[in-house]
C-alpha cells in the first residue's frame, strides 16, 4: 500500500483534494482556469476588501525606481504587476509571470489602457522561471507562495533570477496570532464563506476552491519555517511583517551579495530578459 505524501513533516493534509504533487498541480491549474474571471471578485472577498492596500504596502517595500525591472510570479490578473508598472516606467520593465493562461489575457487587458510602462505577460511555472540568472532588481509574489508544489524550490529561482543586493517581497495569507481573532477568522473562513459563496454562485468549482483555499492557509508553513527557507534559498535580512493581526504578511529580504557576484552596473541595459532555451515565451 502507498503512503500518504509527506508533506512538511507531516502526511498530506490536503488529501480530499490532492492526493500527492502531481494531483495538486492539475487541480490547482483547473482551479485558476475556472476563476481566471472572478479572481479579483474571491480575493476581495477572502482580504475582507484590503487586499488593494496590502499590495500597495509591498509596492512601497520593493522601493522602485524609475528604470527598474520587476518580476511578478503567479502574477494572476496583473493587480501587482501594473502597480509596479506605474513606478518604473518609461525606462523600466514588469514581467508578470503565470501558469494560467486565462489570468494573462486578463492582466494583460487590464494594461491596454495603461500608458507609459512597459509590460510582458510571461506562460511559465515558479519553479523553474524562464529568465536569466540576476535580470531583475526585484521580485514579488502575492497570495501564491502557499499553492506552490515546492516552495523551497520557488524561492531558489527567486534568488537566481534576482541581482545581489535585489529584493524579495511577498504577500501571503497567514494565521492571525490572537486565538479570538483566529477563531473569528477560520468561523468566516470555513463556516460563512464557502455557503456565501455557493448560494451567490452555484458553481460546484468556485465552490469547491472556497473550500480549499482556507486550509491551504491553515495548513501552510508557520513565519519562522518561512523565514528559515528564505534564509536558505540566499536571503538575507529577512523580515516578516504581520498586518490585519496576522491574517495576511508581507515577507521582504534582500539577495546575498557575495564577492564573485558582483557584477557592474553599466552592463544592466544588456541583461538578457529572454527565456531559457526550450521555455514557455512571452504572450503577444
């Protein structure tokens, strides 16, 4: 008989849904082509309406400048992507990368209107991103680190494509700290939601996820777990910042910089941002 996948120590929490990394993948990508369309509408609804403010708190850490590049992993409809958009441009570029096609072609009709930056909408896994090694001065994820298949594998290629000295900065749902608010939060979560959502709805899939999401939260690393695989991936000052009592954190740390490196500064135009051989390309 197979044993239940080990998952952080502990067997698959998450069976009724997935039963090991391969079943996740394909439910997690059938999940986000079902929602590509209501996704801002459930994150709305999951952040209680804050999550525009949480994105502009990451915004304001990743400290961009005008001319700077960005990377935006499972970038969904672009909400983080235009954002930083806004802050690089004329000179600056924001690729926004995902595995959902659905959620490209709906960020990427979200800046048609948006004049002025300069935005690729990139088809590839967090896992294994199509770049460069050290193209980007920063990189940022929001809400997505928890329905990886290898986080720790996420965030070496985070490092990787990352310049030393560059920015990391993801925002994630988390467990609020407080037991009363806990309790309150998994009672909305767990109890209120998903009816809520079945009845305006009636979607068996939408419903299925609003299920699903909130123990992908119970059930996802604790802050100093998270902060002891940045610090393994080539992070360094790692910093995990609790807002909303815990329901959500913004997790920012910088690239080691090591003495071989150290690269120059007049080459940074010339870094390549073409995909790897054989990788999925830019959308048109």
């Amino acid at each position: 008989m197979r044993k239940a996948r080990v998952v952080s120590g502990q067997a698959n929490p998450l069976r009724r849904f997935h039963a090991d990394g391969v079943a996740k993948a394909a439910f997690v990508r059938a999940g986000f082509f079902a929602i590509a369309k209501q996704y801002d509408r459930l994150t709305r609804v999951f952040s209680f309406g804050l999550d525009g403010r949480w994105r502009r708190s990451v915004i304001e850490l990743c400290g961009l400048h005008p001319g700077d590049r960005l990377l935006d992993i499972a970038t969904g409809t672009g909400e983080l992507a235009l954002a930083a958009g806004r802050r690089v441009a004329p000179a600056g570029l924001v690729a926004g990368l995902d595995f959902c096609q659905p959620m490209l072609e709906e960020g990427r009709r979200k800046g048609q209107d948006q004049r002025g930056s300069h935005l690729a909408w990139v088809l590839g896994k967090a896992e294994e991103l199509p770049f460069h090694q050290e193209t980007f001065d920063c990189v940022t994820m929001g809400f997505a680190l928890r329905h990886v298949l290898d986080v720790r594998a996420t965030l070496r290629e985070m490092a990787r494509v990352i310049r030393p000295g560059g920015r990391v900065v993801v925002l994630e749902f988390t467990r609020p700290e407080r037991r009363s608010l806990k309790a309150l939060y998994y009672l909305y979560l767990f109890g209120l939601l998903p009816g809520l959502v079945w009845l305006a709805s009636r979607d068996r899939q939408i419903y299925t996820l609003t299920r699903y999401f909130p123990r992908t939260i119970r059930h996802f690393l604790p802050r100093e777990r998270l902060a002891a695989a940045f610090a393994g991936a080539g992070f360094g000052g790692v910093e995990i910042r609790p807002l909303a009592g815990g329901v959500v954190s913004v997790i920012a740390a910088r690239k080691r910089v090591r003495v071989r490196a150290f690269r120059r500064e007049t080459d940074r135009r010339g870094r390549g941002l073409g995909p790897r051989e054989g990788a999925p390309g830019l959308l048109a």
